[in-house]
C-alpha cells in the first residue's frame, strides 16, 4: 500500500516524524544525513520480516491459527504483512477499529470484545452488509437480546463467541455453569450462531500465575468438550481462542489441537509480536522460552523493531542531557525508553550508545538521559532507542517509516487510533 498518495507535502509538514515526500518517492530518506525531522518513530523491515516468519513457523509447528490483535498497530500495512504470512484473520477490540481493519481490506475480524451499543452495531452491521465475517464476544443474557433483536432487523446474523473470565478480572462469564445456560439460550435467538468459545488468560496475576493459567485454560479446554457433546454450537468449524503476547505457549500446551476433535480451530490472538520490544514482552518471551521447548525449536527468536530517534535538545550540566522526545512520542507505562545508538551527523556511521546512558525522567515533550560528567554528548547529536510495551508507543504517531538495515526510510506505514 502506497501511503504517499495519502498525504500532500503540505499536510506532511505537519507531521512529526516526515521528510519531503518528493525524495522518499525517488530514493528514500537519509536518517542519517538528518532528511527526516525527529523525533522520528522507525520500524526495522528486515525485524517484521523475522518476527512474521517466527510466529507463523511457532503457529504451524503447533497446528493453530492466528487472529493477530490489530490493536497493537492499527496499521492497514502491517494488517496486511500479517495476513499474508498466513493468519486466519485479525482480532480488534471497538467496532471503530473493526471498520478501520475492513476498509483496509481484512475479510475476517474477530471482535475481541462484546459489541454493545446501537452505533456500534450499525457500524459492524455495515461491514458485514459489504462482505466482512464478523465474530464478537458474549458474556450475558441481556447483550444476547439486544444484539438478536438488532441484526433481526437489519436481516443479518451475527457470529458470536461465549467468553469466559476469573473473578476479578475482565469481561467474561465467571463459571462454567453460566456459560452452559448462555450456550443454551443462544440457539432461542435466530440471528445469532454460536461458534466457539474465547477467554484471555493475561488478567490472571500472582504467584504461581503459571499454574493458575494452566488450571484456567485447562478449565476451558473440558468446557468446550462438554458443550460439544450438547450439541450447541451452530454446525461446521468451532473456535476456541485465546492467548495473548505473554503466555501463549501454555494456551497451546494445554490445546493441543492433537487431543480436540476436528472440527476445532484453536485460534491464538497475540497482538504484540510482530512490533515487540525490549521490555515487558521481551521479558515474557524469554519466559516462552524457558517454558517451551517448541518455542526453543524454531530458528531465531522475536526481536524488537521499533526504535525511536531524537536530538539531543540541550546538556545543561555535567553528566545530563536533555533529549528532544516524550510522553506524546513514545510508552513510558511498563519502563522508560532505552538509549541504543549515538551518532553525530557527519559521522560514517552511529555507534552504540554507552552502558550507562539511561532515561532517568520523562515530561511532555522532553526526557533527561543519565550519561555522566565525562559523556561525548553534544547538541545535534542522534540517539535511537528501543521501548517497552509497544501499544502505547503506536498511538502516538499517525505516520512511521519503515528502516532498512541501512538507516534509509523507502516506506511510511499509517496508522487509525
């Protein structure tokens, strides 16, 4: 997809992160040779290629599906790269997102959430209308009523997938005998057809929280074949999905699709490993790794490929330096940003930035690197960083460039938070 031909120079001057549209046509931009204003938001292509090609080698060898959530990136381009590595679909959250991910071209989405709200209806009822398949959570009898009586009218039907919870945590239904009578009532709602079963393991915290998600997916796993043998779901393919970026490889363990009947799709929704990071989910998938030997099988590993770059804005006093980014440009939520690369323009090439730089604070606009009395930083200077907790890093930005391993940007992605 051609992001250019959505933006005017004019309209390109008043986005961070840009440089003259003419040249990233012709040749790129230089990141380097500063033709990019930063800070600037940068994902490494050859890092999504690997990170694409690791997750669909972990999917395959493991024999499920994965519906990738889309929130993470909201981005029409990196939708695409996933659906053409080969994901049954995509997972949103808001029937905002679904409409965006549709107009982008995605055929199957899965509402990872319950669909309430008469706009919010007409808005997927829309998509559907124009071809989407659609599939959405449930945990209640009064949602059931509203959203039959809704698509009845509108003469569609909807998918629908009971979702199960914990105490204490999200959305869901909190025991089995709940999601039985909501199974039960569904097939008394003619629009609705009930195709499978969906839960989050992620809200389940404490200590041993990897026993406690084993018990919970364990849980679903003897719900769902009990259900079959009631005979509820509507006929054809019946879902079971979960999984978020942190324990996926305990979801798959304990759904091994070998034990389930045929007609079962295990269907994982993580949403942050085509970005990822070098925080909080490169901690957890170090974790995968030590939980998982399939995990461990698969050549390579995920790795981070979204970095962002800013000028060093002043070094007022020895040993800090303040840096040209913040709160509106990058996650400060789970971990500040870390320096990763230094380069002063008209240098060869960035070197890597010293072991003991660290953000040590972060404002609106500004954050303060720890480098020492002795650091050889000066105004102008370039330093790249890496993140934690890509999702929050995403929404800042409309635009992003995609970086080759020559620091050249030959392509902007778009995103629609």
């Amino acid at each position: 997809m051609d992001t250019t031909r959505f933006l005017t120079p004019q309209a390109a001057r008043q986005q961070k992160g840009l440089g003259e549209l003419d040249s990233l046509v012709q040749c790129g931009w230089d990141l380097l040779g500063e033709e990019v204003a930063l800070p600037v938001a940068l994902l490494s292509r050859s890092a999504l290629q690997n990170n694409l090609r690791w997750m669909r080698d972990f999917s395959l060898a493991s024999d499920v599906s994965l519906a990738p959530h889309g929130k993470t990136s909201m981005s029409p381009e990196l939708f695409q790269m996933q659906l053409e590595a080969g994901c049954w679909g995509l997972s949103l959250a808001t029937a905002q997102q679904l409409v965006a991910a549709s107009q982008s071209g995605v055929s199957r989405v899965m509402l990872a959430n319950q669909l309430v709200g008469k706009r919010n209806m007409q808005l997927v009822a829309d998509q559907i209308r124009e071809g989407l398949e659609c599939y959405c959570f449930v945990d209640c009898l009064d949602n059931l009523k509203t959203l039959d009586g809704f698509f009845t009218h509108q003469g569609l039907s909807m998918n629908v997938l009971v979702e199960i919870g914990v105490p204490g945590g999200r959305c869901g239904v909190r025991r089995a005998d709940q999601a039985n009578t909501l199974c039960r009532a569904i097939g008394q709602f003619p629009s609705l057809k009930l195709r499978g079963l969906a839960f989050y393991e992620g809200v389940i915290h404490g200590d041993p929280a990897e026993q406690q998600i084993a018990g919970f997916v364990e849980q679903n796993r003897q719900l769902l074949l009990e259900l079959l043998e009631q005979d509820y779901f509507a006929p054809g393919e019946v879902l079971i999905s979960g999984a978020g970026s942190a324990w996926y490889d305990l979801v798959v363990r304990h759904l091994d699709p070998a034990t389930l009947p045929g007609r079962i799709r295990v269907l994982l929704r993580p949403g942050c490993y085509l970005i990822h990071d070098t925080g909080i989910y490169a901690e957890a998938q170090q974790q995968v790794r030590q939980r998982s030997t399939l995990a461990c099988d698969i050549q390579g590993d995920l790795i981070s490929s979204l970095t962002l770059w800013a000028y060093v804005q002043s070094v007022p006093e020895p040993g800090m330096a303040v840096i040209g980014m913040g709160k509106r440009d990058v996650a400060f939520d789970a971990g500040l940003p870390a320096p990763v690369l230094h380069h002063r323009p008209g240098r060869a090439a960035p070197v890597p930035a010293q072991p003991g730089w660290r953000l040590v604070r972060i404002m609106d606009q500004h954050a303060m690197l720890e480098c020492g009395a002795e650091a050889d930083l000066q105004v102008g200077d370039m330093l790249s960083f890496s993140t934690s907790h890509p999702c929050l890093t995403m929404d800042k930005w409309r635009y992003l460039g995609i970086v080759d391993d020559d620091f050249r940007i030959r392509q902007l992605i778009q995103t629609y938070f």
